[in-house]
C-alpha cells in the first residue's frame, strides 16, 4: 500500500514547480502541526524543494530532482 502522503507531496512539488513561491506562502498553505502529515518537511529533506533568497525576501523553488519527480516516467 502506498503512503497517501505521497500524493500530497507531489501536489506540493508540482505547485511550487509552476511557479517560486515566497516561503511565508508556502507556510500558510502547507505547514501543519500533526505529526503525521509532515508533507513540506519530507519534500525538503528529499531535496525536492529549496529556498533561496530574492532581494529581502526567501523564496521557495522547485529543485532538479523536484522537477525529475514530475516527470510521467517518475515512480509514484
């Protein structure tokens, strides 16, 4: 049985892969305190997304290997 996580992961993946998002966005959307559903915290500890700073500001980007995990030929 597959982990349901994972889709939730790929949904993160690919919303930031459509376009950087500033981190407090990505935050307010994504961060949650259950234990459980560790979704932004297990796509960061991938290397499937990374933050980089823009002027004053941290932005969340899509990695290569993020990217890689989209891709139809990618293992759900």
């Amino acid at each position: 049985m597959t982990d349901p996580k994972e889709a939730l992961i790929r949904d993160l993946v690919a919303w930031i892969a459509a376009a950087p998002r500033p981190y407090a966005e990505v935050m307010d959307r994504w961060r949650t305190s259950c234990p459980r559903l560790t979704v932004w915290e297990d796509a960061a500890d991938r290397g499937l997304l990374a933050c980089e700073t823009r002027g004053d500001a941290l932005w969340v980007v899509a990695t290569p290997a993020g990217r890689a995990a989209l891709s139809p030929a990618a293992p759900p």
